[in-house]
C-alpha cells in the first residue's frame, strides 16, 4: 500500500525557513560582538536582491521606509526574510509572497512593537502594493513600533 503523506506538520517552506533561522543565529554567533549594522544591512538587502518582481520592489520600498523612519532598528535577516531588530528582537518583519507560497507579500510585527490597541489588534498587514496612503500607514506604524 501507498504512503499517504499527513497534513500534520511543517511544510517545506517552512522546514527551509527553519533552516535558514538556525543558518543565521551560527552567523550571528560566530560574528559576535564585531557584528555591526553594516553586517545586517549587507544580509538584508542579499535577501531583497534574491527575491522577484512585485516582492522585490515591496521589499525595497519597505527597507527603505523603516531605515528612514525608525534608525533605531538594526535591519537584520529573520527566518530568510528582511527584519528590524532594537537591542537583538526582532520589531518588525517582512515575508515574501513567493517564499510560502502565499497570495501576497505581508509586513508584520512582533509583541515588542507594542502596537495594543484596547483588546485586539492587527500585528500583519497584507501588501500588495505601496501607494502614498500604505506608505503614510507603515510609517505611522514603524514610528510607533
């Protein structure tokens, strides 16, 4: 009889992910304290040049508005993906559309952004394309993260 395959669990994506994660803290570990911004921005952005089309231009624009808008974040990479970090956790992220397979490229945020908002409150956002409006919105958002 045929091996069915279970649902349950990782899927590649997220397996590769997962490698990746584990593949930065050993960099991390291993530049220890000479690790400086340049490090992170320079993996930062290897990461938007390896991505396509409407993610990559996203991606850019993103990296863009989060190093002018909150210079206190350290750009860094998180699970393969674009990140900014304050004091090494992670504030806020970028995903790309193509990476899992999804309909669209989201920008989110971690508890330390602190964005409560009374009982509920988005921590992602879905990007599909950034207006003057999205923009307007991110950076509120980043200046308050």
């Amino acid at each position: 009889m045929a091996e069915k395959q279970s649902s349950v669990g990782f899927s590649a994506e997220e397996r590769a992910a997962m490698k990746e994660h584990a593949a930065e803290l050993k960099k991390e570990q291993k530049r220890g304290k000479r690790a400086g911004r340049k490090d992170g921005t320079a993996d930062v952005l290897a990461k938007i040049a390896e991505m396509e089309g409407t993610d990559r231009e996203l991606a850019e624009r993103v990296h863009a508005i989060v190093t002018e808008n909150a210079p206190d974040l350290s750009p860094k990479t998180w699970y393969g993906m674009p990140a900014y970090a304050r004091d090494g956790k992670v504030v806020c992220f970028f995903q790309s559309a193509q990476k899992f397979k999804s309909r669209y490229a989201s920008f989110g945020f971690n508890d330390i952004a602190e964005l409560d908002d009374g009982d509920m409150w988005a921590t992602a956002f879905a990007l599909e394309e950034i207006t003057p409006a999205v923009e307007k919105k991110l950076i509120a958002l980043v200046k308050k993260a």
